[in-house]
C-alpha cells in the first residue's frame, strides 16, 4: 500500500482576492442587484407567468432560505406593473332567491362606488317616499277613490231599501249591523204587533223579508267586490305614485352603470322590489319589542332592517391599484383560502346576511398571483382539497367545512360561485415534498405543470465574483447597514464559498448570507467604525461558531482527556482514523471517529453484509450468493 498523500492547504480553500471587488465600499455601486444563479428558475417562473392555459400553475421548490419568495415575489411584482387591474366583485341580495346572493363583477373601482351608490339610493327613497305619499295629488286621488266607492256602496244599499219598501220591509242600517222589518202604513211594526196579524199576512211579510234578505246577500257580495276593488285600486295608485319615485331615483343610479348588463338586471329587481315594498319607507318610528328587534337586526345597515336587501357587499376592490395584486398568504386555511360567511348572535339565534360573506386569497388574488407555502396548505384540514377543487372547477364556491362534507346542521346562505380566471398559483416547498405529492396525488400534476428548480450553488469566476459582489452591495443598502468596504465584501465571499461545500462554487443560499452582513455590520457598530471590515465579517463568524459550538467543544475535550480513544501516532493493523461530519441546525462540524476491523473463521457459508444489515436487495443478494467466495 502507497503511502497517502497530504492534499495542500492551498487547493482546499481559495480566499476570494479583495482587489478584484469593482468598488472601495457598497456604498458606491447604485441601482438595484440583478438576480443572481437562477437562470432556469427565472425562465420557468417567466414561462409559468405568460402561458395563458388551464393547469399551468407553478411549483417553486429548493431548499429553505434559498430565496425562492423574494425572487418570485421580485419577479411577478415586475411583471404585474404592465398589465391591467382585474375586476371588482362584490355581492348583492337574490331577489328571487334570497339564501342565494348575485356575484357581480364590475371593472376596477367601481364595485365600491356601486356600494355608496345603493346607500344614497336607499336615503333619498327613504325621504322622497313618505313625501310622494304625503303630497297634495296623492290625497286627492286617494279621496277621489274613497267616494267613488263609497258612493257605490251607498247607492247599492239605497236601491236595496227601496226594493225592500216595495215589499212593505224596512231596511234600518245600525252600529251592530242590518235589521230588516215590515212594513205596515209606512210604520215598522213591532215584534208584539207582528204577532197579533193574521197567520196569512205574517207569512206574506215573512217572504217578502226572506226575499228582501237574499237581495242584502247579494248586496254584500256585490260590496265585498267593490271593497276588493277599492283595495286594488289604492294598490295601483300606491305603486303607480311608488314607481314614480323609485323610477326616478334609480335611474340616476342606472346612468352610471350602463357598460354593465348585471347590474342593469340587478337594479331592475331593485325598483321592482322598491315598488312592491314602499310601506317599508313610511313605517314611522315604533315602540316595544318589534321595534327593538328592529333596531338590532338594523345594525348592518345605517337605514334599517327593512333595507339590508338593497346593500352591496364589496368582496375584492381593485380600486385603489393599477396592477394585478400579488397575493402571499401566509395562513392558508380553509376559510382564509376560500372564504367564509360569518354570523351574529341575536337574542339567541346566529344570524347571517350577504354583507356577512368575507373573501378569501383567492378572492383577492383573481386575475393575479397567488403566493403559497406547500407545506402549510397540506397542513390545513381540507385546505389542500379546496384549493385543488377550485383549481379545477375555476370558481371560488363559499362554503362551510361542514358543507363541503354534507353534515351541515343549520341553514345558511349559497353565495353564487365567482369565476376563478387568470390566476397563478405559486406554491413553495423542498424537493421532497414535490416529488411526493407527484407521486402519490394523482392531480398534483394536472394542476401545477410548471417545475422552478432552484439552484443552491452557481460557478464561482471572475465575473460572478463581481456579479456577486453587487448583490452583497445592494443587500447592505436593503437591509440599511453601514458601508462594506470591498475586504468585508471578499470575506463574505469567501463564506459563501464555504457554504456550498466546493471551492469553485459560490453557494445562492441568500439566508445565512444575509445573516452574517447584519452581524458584522453590528461589530463594526461595537468597535465604533463607521465602514464594516474583513475584521469585523470574520468576528460574526467566529461568534455564530462560538454560539452553535458546545457539543464540538466537548468531543475534542473528550478526546483530549482519552474518554474517546483516537490514536494519531505509529502503526496498527485492522484499524483506521476517520472524519465524522456532523450537523446540528445551520452548524456543522467534523471530529474523529476510530474504525476497526475484526476477523475470524467462518462457518463455511457466504457472508453478504448488505443482506445481514438489510440493505441489499433481492438481486443484489442473489448474485452475491451465485458468485461470492466462503469465507
């Protein structure tokens, strides 16, 4: 056996040279820092970004503290800049179905105005009605419609009284009702009179009172029509004067939303249902316990419980943006994906309405980006499954978990689904969790066909020195550190090196990179400069080992004490020096670890340590047996 070879310092680390930093300190490069060693996740993300086809939702995955979120979120936040503001959605009362709210969606800005619009509308209804009904025209034409039936019912009853004299019967009209009597030389005659005539005249004034009663009979029936015709007839007149104020009002509402046939059918409803419903505008203050229901039910609206209908829910407003949002939910929940609908307790009962109906990410991320950690979505009951669901079906449906599964207990509103359209999901996780979810979720590629692979390392030259170096700068000026002269910045360098594990390496591992520029800018604070040297990098290294050093330090006391025999002088047969690396957190570190061999005579059988420790397969273990040697 050769003896071995001592490898040279020199080839086993290669200290970034700092005359080949372009700048004296960080505070002389200006201008943003390009985004270094991730040219295939770049085209990835860009690719994922512009195809405009169902599926092609993307998955960022690498290791954590990479900078997958802050290149992506870099990335789309420039992107977003060029393109239009999605859509306003909001929600407004199902007049036909009132447990089914109407989504409406509007362009930018205006959901919000359609909201302040419906409240002026519900204010000015609420004054104008009662004076509309109040006005001199609609009392006299009410009058007008309560003489002509009362002339009709008088008239009636007057030609019933003289078709009833006719037959000697006297129809006397009284506070208790309708007496009917007969007749004898114009005088009503008594009950004691009537008996004293003979049999034959009190059965010829008994058929003429029958007679005359089935007259009245006929008279109260023609009457009830009469009444029943009156009342129409105040009906027609209320909505005819209803509709001239509502008409009036809404339309100054209706001019402002001509583009939009939603909401053109919507405020038809709405004057329909103000038509229908006017009494709700004149009810006058009450008192006791239906007013104090009133009240509370009132307020979730500043006009009152009758007028909740004639609210819009704004659900997502783009108003105040001129660019797709670029969402990053960081609790990604059943609800807080997809929204929930809340309810009050009132005097003992959960109550619920459409103003109660909350929006969820993906409300807020329609026609965007929506930014998500892999793992904290698996983590939530059923947040994976509605995320996929409204991935699929391209809508977003509120409900309830207890909905979804079919349990739900009590009734509750349907909020008709909002489309799902032009939005990106973007997920983040490590390498293992995607290859797991590819291969266990059978619509995990379906849903997510764009991989952005994230690299831990790029080649470390000249020009990425320099590359590198501006990305140092402009972390600095991020972070607002004092000036890193260009040592300062070699040394972080060189750390970064040490990172990756590769002296031609330079590791895009931006976390603890970012760590040790904030320590060493709080050494250089300590030490009162007002640039950040080599010295004080190298003070933040020492002290991040010294912190996450403990258990290194008492191995090498143990081995120096002897608990731990390693033997570092001459010569022994069947026994060899080894280098442990261990790693505990962000820190690593190697001790010595002695290995021996140990021999002896077998039982004549093949021996396949791999089958013995249960690590071979079976064809490993096979061949092994075919053509190893007894030993």
């Amino acid at each position: 056996m050769s003896p071995a070879t001592p490898v040279p310092t020199e080839l086993l680390r290669h200290p970034c040279d700092p005359a080949a930093i372009p700048f004296e300190t960080t505070s002389e490069v200006e201008g943003p820092a390009e985004i270094v060693g991730q040219d295939r996740a770049l085209n990835a993300v860009r690719f994922g970004a512009e195809i405009e086809r169902e599926g092609y939702n993307l998955f960022a995955l690498g290791p954590h503290g990479i900078g997958k979120q802050t290149l992506l979120r870099q990335f789309l936040d420039a992107r977003a800049v060029n393109e239009p503001a999605p859509v306003d959605w909001c929600y407004v009362h199902n007049f036909r179905d009132p447990q089914r709210p109407r989504a409406v969606a509007l362009p930018a800005g205006m959901a919000a105005r359609l909201a302040r619009s419906m409240e002026r509308l519900v204010a000015e209804l609420a004054a104008s009605m009662p004076a509309t009904f109040d006005s001199e025209e609609y009392r006299t034409r009410k009058q007008q419609l309560v003489k002509k039936f009362n002339d009709r019912v008088e008239k009636a009853f007057v030609e019933a009284q003289q078709r009833a004299r006719q037959r000697d019967v006297a129809v006397v009209r009284t506070d208790t009702g309708i007496l009917l009597s007969p007749l004898r030389d114009g005088e009503a005659l008594e009950s004691d009179r009537f008996q004293e005539l003979p049999p034959e005249e009190q059965d010829r004034f008994q058929a003429a009172m029958e007679r005359t009663g089935e007259d009245l009979s006929t008279l109260f029936g023609e009457q009830h029509d009469a009444e029943r015709e009156h009342r129409q007839a105040q009906i027609a007149l209320d909505r005819e004067f209803a509709a001239l104020v509502a008409r009036r009002h809404v339309d100054d509402v209706r001019a402002h939303y001509r583009d939009s046939q939603q909401v053109a059918d919507y405020l038809d409803e709405v004057e329909r249902d103000v038509v229908e419903n006017a009494d709700d505008f004149l009810q006058a203050e009450e008192d006791g316990v239906e007013a104090a229901f009133r009240k509370v039910l009132g307020r979730r609206h500043p006009n009152g419980p009758s007028f909740v209908r004639y609210a819009v829910n704004v659900l997502v407003d783009n108003g105040g943006t001129q660019r797709p949002p670029v969402i990053h939910e960081d609790n990604p929940s059943y609800t807080n994906l997809i929204g929930r609908i809340d309810h009050v307790a009132e005097f003992g009962a959960l109550i619920s309405s459409l103003m109660l109906i909350r929006p969820g990410a993906l409300h807020r991320a329609a026609g965007g980006y929506l930014l998500l950690e892999a793992a904290k979505v698996l983590q939530q009951p059923f947040g994976w499954e509605a995320l996929k669901r409204a991935l699929r079906c391209r809508e977003i449906r509120i409900e309830s978990a207890d909905q979804m599964l079919g349990v739900a207990s009590a009734t509750s509103l349907e909020p008709e689904p909002i489309p799902l359209t032009r939005c990106k999901i973007v997920l983040f996780g490590p390498r293992t969790l995607y290859y797991l979810l590819a291969a266990h979720d059978p619509d995990f590629l379906e849903l997510f066909k764009v991989i952005v692979d994230f690299e831990e390392t790029m080649n470390r030259t000249t020009e990425t020195q320099a590359l590198y170096a501006r990305v140092v700068a402009a972390l600095v000026r991020k972070e607002g550190l004092r000036p890193f002269e260009r040592g300062a910045v070699a040394g972080v360098l060189d750390h970064a090196t040490r990172l990756s594990g590769d002296s031609q390496k330079l590791s895009v591992r931006m976390r603890p990179v970012v760590d040790v520029i904030r320590e060493a800018d709080f050494w250089a604070e300590k030490a009162g400069r007002t640039v950040a040297t080599d010295v004080d990098v190298q003070k933040a290294l020492d002290e991040q080992t010294r912190r996450a050093s403990r258990l290194r330090d008492q191995l090498l006391e143990e081995i120096q004490r002897g608990t731990i025999l390693i033997d570092t002088e001459g010569e022994k047969v069947g026994q060899l020096n080894a280098l442990s690396i261990v790693r505990l957190g962000e820190y690593s570190f190697g001790y010595p670890t002695r290995i021996t061999a140990r021999v002896r005579l077998g039982t004549g059988e093949v021996v396949d340590i791999e089958r013995e420790v249960e690590m071979g397969g079976p064809l490993h273990s096979k061949g092994v047996l075919e053509h190893g040697r007894v030993v």
